[in-house]
C-alpha cells in the first residue's frame, strides 16, 4: 500500500521531530563515549575527552556570525592560536558547573596565546545568556547561535559537539584536536589542552 503525498509529508516531518528530539534530549547530558569507530581516527577515553594524532586532525569548520552583544566574531581572526569552543546555553544546568573553570583556564593561558570562545545555543533570547555571562565573569566572546547552524557546520565523523555542553579544542594550524562531551574542571581542560601547547 503506498502512502499519498500529505501522508509521505506528515512522515517525514515526524521522523525529522523525532530528530530534534533525541538531540534535545542528548542535551546536558554527561558525554560518554561516543564516536571513534569506524575511520574517525580517534577514540574517546574513559574520561569522555578524545584526542587526535596530528597527522589525523582535519580543518575545523568556518565560524563566523555575531556575538551576544550584536558584535561581528570570526574564528579566522585567531589563526596560529590555540582556540577552546565550549557550547553552552544559560538555561544548561552543567554549564553552570563548569563555568568558573572555563574562566580560570582561559585567564591562566591566554598569555601563552590560547583562546577561549563560546557558541551559545538554544537560546532563544539574549537576555539570559548576557546574565549569564556577567554572573560568571565570563570575558571572552561568545557566537549567538540560537538554531545551531555553527554546530551543524562541523564536518561528519570529526570531533563534531554532540551535546551540550561539549568543548572541543582547535590546533594551531586550524584543526581539531580534542573533544569533551561532557562537563569538563580545569584538570581536564589542560588535559586537552597542555599537549597541543607542547607541539612544534
């Protein structure tokens, strides 16, 4: 029996909510393991942070868009740095958690020429994330990005942010090195983080 058009539509419209749902509901979650099978060439540790070899990294994606205060942001201005992505949202519990140690790190090693920017999502107004924002002392810029078209930018079977939160750490040649799906301290962080500082 085949289905008429109006009915081939509702279906696929309720299999692409059925999408938004599972990712909504992946949101704030506490990462895991996932990605690494197949030739993703890299595995996610017991700890939730994958890492690459050198050799295996490919490109991150291009970002560019506005901030939260209506500012234009583009990732190509940090070329040759070290550059830390947390996706966020201020109405994400675990966000808050890690917060004050996405601070502490980036304080401590911007003077060693990392970078730290945020992609807040979700957010469907400003106004929280902005308070959220102040309420952490959070300084560096944040990509607004209520629909998730930057995440979406990131290139199938790499270290893709799957969940929020997740932070995901840029080389400096503009590729990506790590990934954590999950909330992440200040040990985690330079666990990601130290090792790239170290390369030539």
């Amino acid at each position: 029996m085949s289905l008429s058009r109006p009915a081939l539509r509702r279906a696929s419209l309720l299999a692409a909510g059925a999408a938004v749902a599972a990712l909504t509901l992946s949101a704030c979650g506490d990462g895991g393991t996932q990605g690494g099978s197949g030739n993703t060439n890299f595995v996610t540790g017991k700890n939730g942070i994958a890492n690459v070899d050198k050799a295996d990294r490919v490109a991150a994606p291009k970002l560019d868009g506005e901030t939260l205060d209506g500012k234009p942001l583009n990732l190509d201005a940090y070329k040759g740095k070290i550059v830390v992505l947390n996706i966020w949202g201020s109405w994400c519990g675990p966000c808050r958690v890690e917060t004050p140690y996405l601070v502490k790190v980036a304080e401590e090693l911007k003077p060693k020429g990392v970078e730290f920017v945020g992609i807040n999502t979700r957010n469907p107004d400003r106004g929280p994330a902005i308070k959220f924002e102040e309420e952490f002392g959070v300084e560096y810029p944040s990509f607004y990005d209520p629909s998730g078209k930057l995440i979406l930018r990131f290139p199938q079977g790499s270290l893709a942010p799957q969940q929020i939160p997740s932070t995901v750490v840029i080389d400096k040649d503009g590729k990506l090195a790590a990934r954590a799906l999950q909330t992440v301290n200040d040990k985690q962080l330079h666990k990601m983080i130290d090792p790239l500082l170290a390369e030539k």
